[in-house]
C-alpha cells in the first residue's frame, strides 16, 4: 500500500515578495542598479495618483452633497472646484496632470511609445509640484528599455492600491514595498558600491530605538535614501507624537540616490531639507549652520579618497586632523561639529575604527574618550549588510553627558556586545528581531543612561568601563574587551545519560532521513 504523501506547509508569500517577485522577473537585461529607478519611479508615480484620485472623489461627493456645507449644485462650477489645486496641495496631495494619471497610463501600457508617455508624465508632475522638480526619474523611452515588459510592469504596479480605502491602508503598504523593494535592490547589486544606498532596517531600528529622537532636528549628513529620516518618523509616530515633531536635514553625495531620498520622503509626506542638490558634505556642507539634537548616520566605511587640501586647517578637526587615507574619522568629528550643546550621534563605523592606531586615529579616538563624548559602543553581529560580510560597530556620541535629562555619566562608558544577536535571514544576511534583539539592546542602553534605570553588568553582553579601565586598555574601544565572557550554565546532566540521548536523537533523524528519501523516490516515480 502507497505511503500517503506528506504535505509540507509552504508559508504563504507577503504582499512584497509577490511584488518583488513579478517585478524582477520583468527585469531582462537591465542591471539592478539602473532598473531599481524604473521600478521605484513608477511606485512613486502609481503612489501620488491614487491619493490625488483619492482626494478628488473626496471633493466631488462633497459637493455635491445637498447635505454638506459644501454642496454646490451647479455642475459647471462644481468642476472648476475639481480643478483647484489649493484643495490638493492643503491635504499634502500633490497634482497630477490628466495625462500623468495613472488611469491613462495603464490604459495605453500595451502601445509601443509607453515609454515615452511615463517620461511625459514625470515631467508634468515636476512642472506641477516645485518640491520634486529635478528628482523624478526619466529614460523610460530608451531604446534599451523593453516596452513589453514595461508595459507588463505598469499592470503589475498598478494592482497595488494605495488609497485609504485599500486593504493594506496606503502608508503602510507604500512605506513596506518601497522598503523591501530598496532592500531586494540592494541585495541584487554588485560591486563595491553595492547597497550604498540603503542601511538595513535592522541597523536603523538599532540606533533610532536607543536614540528614542522624539523631537527636534534630526540630521543625516550620509542620508543615502533616507532610511534614518522614514524609521524616525514612525518612531515618533508609534510613540503618539506627530511627523512634524520632528525636522529633517540631509545631505547625499551621489546624485541618483539623493533622488531616491526626495522622493522616497516625499511620498510619505515627509519634509525635509536636503538641500538642493547632491554633494560632498566635507567639502561643500550644505548645512553650515545646523546644530542638531539628533544625528543617526551610516556613513560609507573606510573612504580612502576623502581628502581636499583646503580640509587642512578645517575647524571640524577639533580633536586632530583626520588621516588622508581613511575618512571615518573624518566623519566622527564631522557629526560632532553638528551637534546641538545637548545633541547625541548615533552612527555605525567599521570596527577598525575601534583599535586602529593608524595615521592618529588612535590619538583622536583617545582626546574624544578624554572630552566625555563618547556614550556607547555596541559591537553588531557580521552579514548584516548587504554590501559587506564585515561585523560594524555603533558609536553613541552625546554632549553635556552630565545630565543632558538623565544621569550623569560622563566618567564612564557602556560597552555592549551584541555579536551573538540576529538570525541568518538567507544564506548572506543577518536580521535583528524587534521585539528580542534590537529591544535587547536598547533596554540595555536606556537603563544604563537614564534615572534610576535599574542597571546592572551583564558578562558577556553589558558592561560599564570606567575611564580608568579604558584608559588601561589604551582606549582601544571594542566591546569584547569590556564585557567579558558569559557564565556557562550548569548542567546537571549526567555525561552518560547525555550521551544516550544525544545518539537517540540522532538516529531518529537518520530514520527521519530515510523516510524523507523514500518519499522523494515514489514522488519522482509517479512523473515517470
């Protein structure tokens, strides 16, 4: 008698990874790097639609309405009312021209010049909303670009719904596929610059849950696609407070993907002042004067080619002048020079910069332990970016550490070591759990730092160094060193009971093996 067949529980695919799925089997010939903009162009364009379409049957059933205050029963007028754009723009809607729709987009998505007609909207749209013009992006009419599989892109984009009235609710599905959709980018790129611009969410969730920026100026002057800008935001959001809590400054040096942080604060209404181009924020500081209560920043790791003669006699350099070969430094003064007098960094470096002597880096690490800057240090677990299988550390930097609204602890730093945390996602990447790992480390830090935290050591993971320790240590500032090692538990369990149930276990996974291996044969029999 046949063996009935085991069904194995396929877990069902998210919202995103359907999306994701489709969308990179449309992908052909394009390279991840130019075709993440072809995607997330269209996101953004099927986003500003749905919601202007949204707003408009808002309007519409108001006036005409006998009910409402606003009812208007002249058809003529009511139409001119449709057409006013200070009836969008009071809702954060941006205008969509008739033709930049996304109803007469998907409706000619089948003809040969669809390409040229999205180039035409974007256009439009810019014309329209001064706040994105210059950002969108275009090229969709290139020769290289398949019309058939835009087409087909247009139609898979437009089952995303991303109005109110949508299952998902619009911010919640947009903010999750725009995310996994940067992160997939991400991933799929290759090269040195790979995944530059996205910070895994396990990383920005890291610093902005310890961080906790729940007003005032938040500044990432390394914003990439402004990750630290969104992950703020719904912070201050899920703990009862208003987006405009907060203002948000930025800066990103590379010029498409400071695009991609326009448009991806911009569809989640978001303002922010990036400035008004893309640019190098050693040699042309966008923000001069800022002063920043928050700044959260993953800056490019180890930048060899950083330096300009005219940095010299740089005032940022206040602590010694950063060596020419390595910019990481350069970027720890940098975020300090921005800081309010109550301001503290939360930032992720190499780990090299914790013990590196190099080029002064060890006398400039030294004077910033001797200032009672810096706050913590937490050593991350490896592969969890998709750039580099390198571990990073996090470095908390923080002012008036005397009692900035918490403790006085400027005669001390926290170590933490959190290398153990997190889960191999894929065979490459490493996530952090909300509610375990990254709430782990966090609590760590907030009982440490505030009043009557109720902090204790814990080997292995926590620990807080006096100066003189770290002093010992040579400020050499890498956690493990601090920490020390965790208590092995006991074990009560006899070595010979031990053994005979470890060998029990393993030869019922042999058997579990076997019954695997005649199943897959009598499957692959019945194909024949």
């Amino acid at each position: 008698m046949a063996r009935l067949a085991r069904k194995v529980p396929v877990k069902a695919k998210s919202l995103e990874q359907r999306l994701w799925d489709a969308a990179d089997a449309l992908r052909g010939n394009q390279e991840p790097s130019e075709y993440k903009h072809v995607v997330l162009g269209l996101v953004f364009l099927k986003y500003i639609s749905d919601r202007f379409e949204e707003r408009r049957r808002t309007i519409e059933a108001s006036l005409s309405d006998p009910d409402s205050d606003d009812y208007i029963p002249n058809e003529t007028r009511r139409a001119v009312f449709l057409e006013d754009r200070d009836e969008y723009a009071s809702h954060n809607v941006f205008w969509v021209p008739e033709l930049a729709r996304w109803g007469y987009l998907q409706g000619i998505a089948k003809l040969p010049d669809i390409g040229q007609q999205i180039d035409q909207a974007m256009d439009l749209i810019e014309k329209e909303n001064p706040t994105i013009r210059g950002v969108l992006p275009r090229n969709y009419g290139r020769e290289g670009l398949d019309k058939g599989r835009l087409g087909q892109l247009v139609d898979l984009i437009g089952s995303i719904g991303f109005t109110e009235s949508d299952d998902h609710g619009s911010d919640d599905v947009l903010g999750r596929v725009y995310e996994y959709f940067l992160g997939q980018f991400a991933g799929k790129e290759s090269g040195k610059d790979a995944g530059a611009f996205y910070t895994p969410r396990s990383v920005v969730k890291t610093l902005v849950e310890m961080l906790e920026p729940f007003h005032g100026r938040v500044y990432d002057p390394a914003c990439g696609s402004g990750g630290m800008f969104v992950q703020s935001a719904e912070f201050v959001k899920a703990h009862g407070g208003e987006r405009t809590d907060i203002s948000v400054y930025g800066q990103e040096y590379t010029d498409t993907t400071w695009k991609l942080a326009k448009m991806n604060l911009a569809l989640r209404g978001i303002e922010a002042d990036l400035g008004d181009r893309s640019a190098d924020s050693f040699t042309q500081d966008l923000h001069p004067d800022l002063r920043a209560d928050f700044i959260l920043a993953n800056p490019p790791f180890n930048v060899s080619n950083w330096w300009n003669g005219k940095l010299a006699d740089d005032p940022r350099w206040k602590y010694g002048t950063p060596p020419e070969g390595n910019a990481n430094f350069a970027w720890v003064q940098h975020f300090i020079h921005h800081l309010s007098p109550k301001g503290t960094a939360g930032f992720v470096l190499a780990n090299g910069s914790l013990s590196s002597k190099t080029g002064g880096e060890g006398e400039i690490r030294r004077k910033l332990v001797e200032a009672k800057l810096v706050d913590c240090v937490v050593a991350m677990p490896d592969k969890l970016f998709f750039n580099t299988g390198i571990p990073v550390s996090l470095w908390i930097v923080s002012k008036e550490r005397h009692g900035n609204g918490h403790r006085e602890r400027q005669d001390e730093v926290l170590f933490i070591d959190a290398r153990k945390l997190g889960v191999m996602e894929t065979r490459r990447l490493r996530v952090l759990d909300d509610d375990r790992d990254i709430a782990k480390i966090a609590a760590a830090y907030h009982a440490w730092r505030n009043h009557d935290g109720g902090y204790q050591d814990v080997p292995g993971f926590v620990k807080a160094a006096s100066m003189d320790e770290i002093k010992q240590h040579d400020f050499v500032l890498t956690p493990g060193r601090y920490v020390g090692t965790q208590e092995a538990k006991a074990d009560s369990e006899p070595i010979r009971d031990k053994i005979e149930r470890l060998t029990s276990e393993l030869y019922a996974e042999f058997d579990r093996g076997r019954e695997l291996e005649d199943e897959v044969r009598e499957r692959l029999g019945g194909l024949r």
